[in-house]
C-alpha cells in the first residue's frame, strides 16, 4: 500500500520519470550523446519490426559526460544463434574491450536478471544478422552513473552510484540494487499525510460543488403548488397557475 501511494505521489508531483526508448536500426552508424540530449537513462530496442531484418550490420555508440559510466541490463534477448550475435563494446568503437561479463559475443532465447557496468563513459552496440529468418531480438535499459560524492539534483543509491534524482522509482531499477525506491519510516508517514490531506482536498471540492448545485437547485423559482394523489390518477406536479395581478 504504502508503495502504490508512492509512486501515485510521485507521478502527481511529477517526479516519475518517462525514459526515452530508442530504436538501433533506426541509428545505425551514429552516437546517442547523453550530454547534448540531456538524457539520463533510455530503453533500447534492437529494431521498430516485431522481427529484426536479414543481413543486418548495425553499430551505435551511446556516450555520457568523462565522469560518468553505464549501467546496463536486459529486458528481452531473443537472437538466434544461427549466425546472428551482439557485441557490447566497453568505449567508442568496437576495437574496444567487450563490457566486463560478456565475453565474445551474445545470441539465444533469454534475458539474465543480472546488471553490468562499463568502466568507460562510452558503449559501442553493434548487432549483425545473415540471411535467414530473424527473431524479436532485445531490449535493454542504459543508465548513467558516477561515484563518489552525489551533486545536487543527485540521488545517491546504497551501492554507492550516483543517479539524476529524475529517475528515481521510475520502475526501470536505476541504482541497479533496486535501493531508488527505498523509504525511511518518516517518508512513509510523510507520505501518507500528503496523500490523505491530498484527496481530502479533493473529495471537499467535489462536496462544496455539490452543495452550490444542490443549493441553486433548491433555491431557485418552483413551478409546483402541490402532488396529487396516486388515486386520482397523478403522480406528477402539477403546474403553477399564474393569474392575472
């Protein structure tokens, strides 16, 4: 209870945060800079097709600022392995050193629960396909990261990262120990408050308004004298007569 409160105060205070989501057959051979997009974190998917393409050579690089480093895991790996394989390069070509925990290259029908970091403040993706049939390919999530001392508009995860406070309890584990949507016994309460005094407000605005229209309803000019009874035949008012003065 008290989580769904949260990320509803979150999201109604405009803290929840929409991570872009990025297509790579639509950025074969360019770099998605960070820096120049004022981008924190963003979802990639192979390609915009339910199926990637045959003959598909694409390579992409997504960079940061020099202080920082990815965080990266899978959401969906379904490549086949009939010749078809990723490659996650640690920097900014594909001459660099393959992301600690992937060695070689990746293909198969699965997804770990398991994050990766490079230690560059680059990644090199690069995906290529023969000419049989294709299959849904991936989908993973890239986050920036630093260490050390957290700056302002920082949120500073358990493990010791440094993430921009936007993605905090965004649903896409940003601190990669899921330590984002932590909350102190003081947040709680404070939550909680907000939250009553929040649809408190709400439900009184909607009573005050009911009132005002009850009110004009009932105050206002009545054509009815009187109701006759069921016996008679009626059981509607009866209009006002209005004689001469």
């Amino acid at each position: 209870m008290c989580v769904v409160t949260y990320i509803t105060l979150c999201w109604l205070s405009g803290y929840t945060f929409a991570i872009h989501t990025y297509f790579m057959n639509q950025h074969c051979g360019t770099t998605i800079d960070f820096r120049k997009m004022s981008l924190h974190a963003i979802k990639l998917h192979l390609t915009t097709n339910s199926v990637y393409l045959p003959k598909l050579d694409c390579t992409m690089t997504v960079n940061a600022t020099s202080t920082m480093q990815f965080m990266l895991y899978f959401k969906k790996m379904d490549i086949s392995c009939d010749h078809d394989w990723l490659e996650l390069h640690d920097g900014l070509s594909v001459s660099s050193p393959y992301v600690n925990g992937f060695t070689y290259r990746q293909c198969g029908h699965f997804f770990r629960h398991k994050v990766y970091t490079t230690s560059e403040n680059a990644i090199t993706v690069r995906f290529h396909s023969n000419s049989s049939v294709g299959s849904r390919g991936f989908a993973m999530v890239l986050t920036a990261f630093h260490t050390g001392n957290c700056k302002s508009k920082e949120y500073h995860c358990n493990n010791g990262r440094c993430i921009a406070d936007s993605l905090v309890c965004n649903g896409y584990n940003p601190c990669g120990d899921d330590s984002d949507c932590i909350l102190t016994g003081t947040e709680i309460v404070g939550i909680i408050v907000g939250t009553l005094v929040f649809f408190g407000t709400i439900i009184g605005l909607i009573f005050c308004f009911w009132r005002t229209c009850r009110y004009r309803y009932v105050s206002g000019p009545r054509h009815v004298v009187g109701y006759r009874t069921l016996d008679q035949g009626y059981d509607q008012p009866i209009p006002q007569q209005y004689g001469a003065t």
